[in-house]
C-alpha cells in the first residue's frame, strides 16, 4: 500500500507532524512525505491513502495574506521563529483548490496544528481541508485531526508521538480494504 503525506508549514511544527504521521504509517505502507509545495499531480496519482495537513491560520486553512504575515513575524529582530524553505510557495489551500476528482474512491485523512485551547477558539484547519478531500471524491478514514502548538510556536510534548501512532492506527484502518471507519 502507498501513502502520501502532503503538507504546508510555516514554522516547522506542521512539518514534524507530517513526519511523525510517515514514520508511523511506514509499518504498513511504502510512505512518501512531501511539501505542497511539490506536490504535482503524479506525487499522488498512485496513492493509496493520502494524508494532507497544514498549520490553523485565522481559523482555517493558511492563505496568501497569512503566510505574508507569518513571515513577517519571523522577520521580527531577536524572534526565535524560522520561516520553512517552502513557506511562500504554494499553500495548501491553492493546492485543494487545484485537485480534481478522484477517478476511484482514494481514502484519505486531514489534520492541522494549532493553538492548544477549544477550537471555538483558535479554529482548525483540518475540518476545512476534510471538507475538501471529501469534496474531491476522497473518503475520509479518519476524523480530521488536530496536533497542538504552545503560544511560543513549539509543538506541545507529546504531539509528535501522537502523530506517529495516529499514522499507525490509519495505515492499520486502511490495511482492513473493507473498512472506512473512524480511528479516533
């Protein structure tokens, strides 16, 4: 089984999880994890599962303006944020934009990082980017997920490790080729 795992990242965070999300996958699937920013259509065209995630940004998946300021941010004399290579390129919100319909029903799954506290709050861009995998013909394997950031932009303990099983319990919940259920 191949899995692809697509994601956006600003400072870094959005990235581990994306990792952590491969390696847990990798038991059970040929895993490739790829910036949107180089994910083309043959990135994911023999996919068997694809994972897509990107950072929670005013609410919702990240847009032109709020990368900008993103960037801004960690331009700020004396910040500790790094901006990731790709951060400028391509977001993920361009990239939904740009799928087609899936030619067969692909399984999918989409999760975000934010603030920790209530997502009443700080939004999450993960409902968003399911609505839009579902939208393009995916059936989604899992309930969006959500991975958690201090107010310093650090990914709280934990997060990563929680990722990695997260990856293992969808590769587990696709390996079954008669369940779509929920892995929550």
């Amino acid at each position: 089984m191949r899995a692809v795992v697509i994601y956006e990242s600003m400072y870094g965070n959005t990235r581990q999880i994306a990792e952590a999300v491969g390696s847990g996958l990798s038991g059970e699937c040929d895993v490739a994890v790829v910036p949107v920013a180089e994910a083309g259509r043959t990135v994911i065209s023999d996919a068997d599962l694809l994972v897509v995630g990107g950072p929670t940004h005013v609410h919702g998946i990240a847009k032109p303006s709020t990368r900008r300021a993103a960037a801004k941010a960690a331009d700020e004399p004396g910040g500790s944020l790094r901006l990731e290579p790709d951060a400028l390129k391509t977001g993920l919100r361009e990239w939904l934009d740009s799928l087609g319909k899936s030619k067969v029903h692909a399984r999918a799954a989409a999760f975000d990082t934010r603030l920790d506290g209530p997502a009443l709050f700080t939004g999450r861009a993960s409902k968003a980017v399911g609505r839009a995998l579902r939208h393009h013909g995916y059936d989604l394997v899992a309930e969006p997920e959500s991975f958690l950031v201090t107010k310093q932009n650090r990914l709280l303990p934990q997060e990563r490790e929680r990722a990695a099983s997260w990856g293992a319990r969808l590769a587990a919940a696709c390996a079954d080729a008669g369940s779509i259920t929920s892995v929550n």
